[in-house]
C-alpha cells in the first residue's frame, strides 16, 4: 500500500487491520487496512461496488467481516454488537424514526444509555441549537424538509458523544445548493466537536472538500490513501488519477532526455519533456496523467516545455470555466480546461497549447 | 375501450357536459353497481328486516329480555372472552410468523406463505373435522400419550372450550398474519439497524421501533380476528360439542329449536351493535399509533 500520509501525531481511534468480506463469490473487502487519529476527518471515496459501505457497515457492526480485526480506542471491537460499540451514524436515507418527535428521535441514544430525565432535555436542547433547529424538538420527521432531516441525523448520532462518528453517502439525496452548504455545516461542526469522523461517498469534490485524508477505493481495496492534494496532484494508479478530477491518460516509454526532464514517446507518436522520478526513469511502459486545467494556449513555443499546434475539437461552455477538446497532429485528443468564460473559439481553430515537464505525473502501469 | 363506457355511462339523448374527472367517476360508478346492488339485496335488506323482527309489534320486549335474561348475557360475555383470549392468542403466534415472513429469504419466504394459505384454502368444516380427530378421546393425541405412558386417562381436549380456542385459533391465524405481514413489508429495515447503532438492545429496538410501526398491522389484524370471533359457528359448535355456548349457537337456537324469530333477531342486532363498536375501538387504537 501507498504511504497515507499518516494519521499525524494524533492517537489513533479506529484501526481496521486486513478487513476480509466476502459475499458468495463477489469480494467486497480484500484486506482493507485503514487507521484513522483522534478529530480526524477521513474520507472513503469509490463508485458503488468498491466496497466503501461495507467498510462502513463493517466498522457499525452492521456487517460481520470473515477475516481481519477492528480497533477501537485501543479496543476489540471485531465481533461487538453494534449496540455496544457507542458509534454514531448517519444513514443514506437519515433513517430518522418516523413514529417520533425530532426531539424523542435525538433522546433516544441518550435513553438507551440511562441518562437521567433532565439531563436529556438539556442536551437535546443543546443541540438543537447547535444544528439551528431549535422548537423544532416537537415536530414529527416527515414534517421536515430534507436539509432538517438531515440535521436532525447528525444530532441524533453527535448527541451521545460517540467516539466515531460514521456518515454514509449522507449529501446525496439533497439538492446541490443545500449540499454545498451542508458540507460546510457538517465540517464546523466535527471541527467544532472534534469528532473522528468515517465518511462515505461517491463525489470525489466532496471528499476534496472536506477531508483530513482521502481513502479511495476500488475493487474492495484502498487504491490510495493522503491528503486530498496529495491524490489530486500525485494519484497512485491511472483509476485515482480517472476518479478524482478530470485527466488525460497517455501511454509511452522512455525515449531519452531532454535538458534536464526525461524525454517520453508517447503511443501517439508525440515526443513529451518529463520529470519523472530517478526510480521510473528506466521502467519500460509508462502511464502519464495530465490535468485539464494544466494545459494552457501558448503564443509561443517557448513558453512552456512542451508545446503542440492543435485544432479545436469542441468547446463546451461551463460558466465558472471552458472546456475545450482539440487535437493534436498526430490524432492524439486532449481536453483542455480554462478559469473564466474562456474565448468563444469556432471548432477547427488552429492554437498552440503547452504545459511545463512538472505539469505531468507518472503512475504505475496498470 | 374506455372511452366508449365513459360514454355509455352517460345519458342518451341530453347533451350534458361532463368534465373528463366526472366521466370517469360516472364510469366507476356503474361499475360498482352490480355489486352495490347485490350487497344491497342480499345484506342489508335481510338486517333491515331483522331489524323490524326484533322491534315486534314496535315494543322493545326483546330487547328487555336480552339485557335483563341472564342467558344472554352469560353467553354474550363467555364470546367476547373466547373472542379476546383467540385475538391474543393470535397475535402472540401470529407476529413472530409474519415477521419471519417478511424478512426471511426468498425461498423460505414462500414455504412459510404456503404454510399459512394452505389452511387457509381449505374448507373450514374440514378442517374442524381435523381437529376433532385429533382431539378427541380416542384422538391421536390423547393414543400418543396414553401409549407413551404419559397420562393414564385421556385428557379431556374436545367437547370442551380448550378445543374451542384451538380449532379457533387455528382457522382465524391467517387473518392476523397477513395484515401484519404486510405492514411489516413496507417498514425501513434501517430503522432497526439505526436503533441498534444508537445503543438499542433487540429487546428495546422491538418495543420502541418495531411494535409501534407495526401497530396499524397489528390493529388490522386483531380487530378482524376479534369480529370474526364474536360471530364464530361452525368450529364452537362442533368442537364445543354444545358445551361451550356462544352467541352465535344462542341465535341459532332461539331459530332453530325456539322459533323464536323476534328473539334471535333483537340478539343479532346486539351482536352487530357489539362488532361496530370493537371495530370503532380498533380502528381508534390504530390511527393513534400510526407512524
């Protein structure tokens, strides 16, 4: 596995060790390993099927897992009852107890812990306030819109002081408006509250935005775990570098070196200036990510390491940002991405467009 | 197809205007009538018509004997305590089969359906006939202990309201589970797995998640478990062997034996009086509890 970055000075709190499921035939979970410190925000990121909910439901004790430990504050936890484990969740579709008052439904954990009376209604009141729902403690759930629900699931799995709290794919039934601002609320508060925090989503922006670290997941393993720039600027495999942000994948060899960058001949036939570290410069295939938003229109060749005339393929207009396809003279087609409404170009405009040796990255072959 | 019943429906010769809404009301309308109809004819005329029996000669005489004769009486609360022991007994057999049903895979799901409808299609008379020759003396359970040195007398499990409760929990079971079964379908089964995260043993999750949701079903099921139990014939009168009386053996009998129509009439329509009234208690206990 690749480095992660680690989980810095801080204690950790859950560690999950060669996690095994498997369902039938189907593998969800091939040996996952994951350790996550104390306030720390830790993102499980994949398309469905990647096992990221199992690691979830794992970690719950919603799923039994047939091989592997879980840890949690220094405690086995691998075959606990999810009732004892004290983890907070928020579920999918918030399953908030539709027979109960948003009140009664954020008591219940406290309820089931024996709190006493009094102590429960000053805490629900409190945090109430805290998710700005305060006199709404009466209402029943299904008089809520969505965002309340919402708040109203984080409450009920924050209340009792839980000392992991879990959030499965929680932002997704909501519109894109409230999402955003959702996500903001949802950081300030675990910042707020130093809570660990196990999130589950598909939205790679989402875990950019709102993670200490990223784990991204594919084929029930974690591909590559770090920090969010870390996987954006340096993806461990060509599916990291596929499934968080844009990139243009290209395949070639060494070829050579080139004032002072390794020289690669791609499949297309174009000759690129690399950095490659000293480590691949002697690999025979290689696989290169080029960001979108890293390739720029020249005036001039010299402006960049590597620059090629290109003939717009298309430009589709975003609002915040263009986005442009073009092709270069050897058939190979990039796409292209600017800041601003970018320049109207007409399809079959010839430009020149460039990047430097260190706008692109190597990964493995796969 | 439709829209030339729509147009059937309506009234030949008069050019009224009818919204696309009211068309299709008029169609369902005419649909339903045959059925209205026959309803109509065989149901409520023949209650309407007990009801004057019962009122005879407009005094309320029968209705005095009713509440004032010890008979009835007697009889009238032994019902609705056979009525009440059958619901419970129901619920208590019926929930855990319903909730197996409805969560067991689907293979099991399906025997366990064909366990409960296969009675259930069965003729009722059979069926209490079945009892019977399992219960009674010379019966197959009384043979099996008896030989197996258990008991040294037969016990006495027909002729008697044990036979009763059992020939009747058995044919009303169905009527409890399916309603159950139904609601218990449609709840979130997150719900119970969030229960059990937020520190919920089994224990509580059923009591405070799973009972209340399933309530409506439960209250479905025991009121036409109940109101099926008030008005029972066939399975007391043979399994009870005249020895348990029921209310609907006493109209038969003031009927049959008596020929006391006026009499039989004033007890059906306390009986009928009874049903709606447990029906509105049920039905108040469900909505109360709805989700």
């Amino acid at each position: 596995m690749s480095p992660d970055g680690g989980s810095g000075s801080r204690a950790p709190i859950l560690a999950v060790s060669h996690a095994r499921k498997t369902y039938g035939p189907v593998v969800a979970l091939e040996g996952v390993s994951l350790t996550v410190g104390e306030g720390e925000f830790v993102t499980l990121l994949g398309p469905s099927g990647s096992g990221k909910t199992t690691l979830l439901k794992a970690i719950a004790g919603f799923e039994e897992i047939d091989d592997g430990r879980i840890e949690l504050a220094g405690q086995d936890i691998t075959d606990m009852p999810p009732a004892r484990r004290g983890i907070g969740m928020v579920f999918q579709n918030y399953a908030l107890f539709p027979h109960l008052t948003v009140a009664r439904n954020i008591a219940f954990p406290l309820e089931m812990r024996g709190v006493a009376r009094a102590e429960i209604d000053r805490r629900v009141e409190e945090i109430l306030r805290l998710v700005e729902l305060e006199g709404y403690g009466a209402r029943l759930p299904r008089q809520l819109s969505g965002g309340q629900q919402q708040r109203v699931a984080l409450a009920r799995a924050t209340v009792f002081n839980p000392r992991l709290l879990l959030l499965d794919e929680p932002f997704s039934a909501l519109d894109r408006k409230l999402r955003e601002s959702m996500q903001v609320e949802l950081r300030h508060l675990q910042q707020r509250l130093g809570l660990t925090t196990v999130f589950v989503t598909h939205d790679q922006e989402e875990a950019l935005l709102l993670s200490d670290r990223i784990a991204v997941m594919n084929h029930g393993r974690i591909e590559q775990l770090g920090h969010p720039a870390a996987i954006y600027d340096h993806p461990a495999s060509r599916f990291v570098a596929g499934f968080v942000g844009e990139a243009n994948m290209l395949r070639g060899h060494v070829a050579g070196s080139r004032g002072g960058h390794a020289e690669v001949a791609l499949d297309s036939g174009d000759r690129l200036a690399v950095d490659l570290p000293p480590a691949a410069r002697g690999a025979g295939d290689l696989q290169l990510v080029l960001r979108p938003e890293r390739i720029r229109w020249l005036d001039d060749a010299a402006q960049a390491d590597n620059a090629f005339p290109a003939v717009l393929v298309e430009h589709l207009y975003l609002g915040q940002n263009s986005k442009y396809r073009v092709r270069l003279a050897s058939g190979l087609e990039l796409t292209l991405r600017t800041q601003g409404e970018g320049e109207p170009l007409a399809a079959g405009t010839e430009r020149l467009v460039g990047w430097d040796a260190r706008d692109i990255r190597g990964v493995p072959c796969s | 197809m439709q829209l030339t019943a729509a147009t059937a429906a309506r009234p030949a010769g008069r050019r009224v205007r009818l919204s696309r809404a009211g068309r299709y009301r008029l169609l369902y309308a005419a649909l339903a009538a045959p059925g209205v109809l026959l309803l109509a004819v065989v149901f409520v005329y023949p209650l309407l018509d007990l009801m004057r029996l019962s009122f005879e000669n407009g005094s309320l005489a029968h209705y005095e004997e009713v509440v004032s004769g010890g008979l009835f009486g007697t009889v009238f609360w032994n019902t609705v305590r056979i009525a009440l022991i059958v619901t419970i007994a129901c619920a208590v057999l019926g929930y855990p089969v319903a909730h197996f049903l409805a969560t067991a895979s689907r293979g099991w799901a399906l025997f366990g359906l064909l366990c409960v409808v296969l009675p259930f299609w069965t003729s009722l008379l059979v069926r209490t006939y079945a009892w019977m020759i399992l219960l009674g003396n010379n019966g197959i359970i009384n043979k099996l202990l008896v030989g197996a040195g258990l008991v040294e007398r037969p016990l006495p499990l027909l002729h008697n309201e044990f036979g009763v409760l059992v020939g009747m929990v058995h044919v009303l079971l169905p009527y409890f589970v399916f309603p159950v079964y139904a609601v218990m379908l449609r709840v979130d089964r997150t719900l119970m797995a969030a229960a059990e995260g937020l520190g919920a043993p089994l224990w509580q999750v059923l009591r405070r998640i799973y009972l209340p949701l399933t309530l409506p079903g439960i209250a479905a099921g025991g009121t036409l478990v109940f109101i099926l139990s008030l008005g029972f014939f066939i399975t007391p009168a043979l399994l009870g062997g005249g020895k348990v009386m029921m209310i609907a053996l006493l109209i038969e009998q003031q009927v049959g034996q008596m020929l006391n129509w006026g009499m039989a009439a004033a007890m059906c329509m306390t009986l009928v009086a009874a049903i709606l009234l447990a029906y509105a208690a049920f039905k108040r206990l469900g909505r109360r509890n709805a989700p």
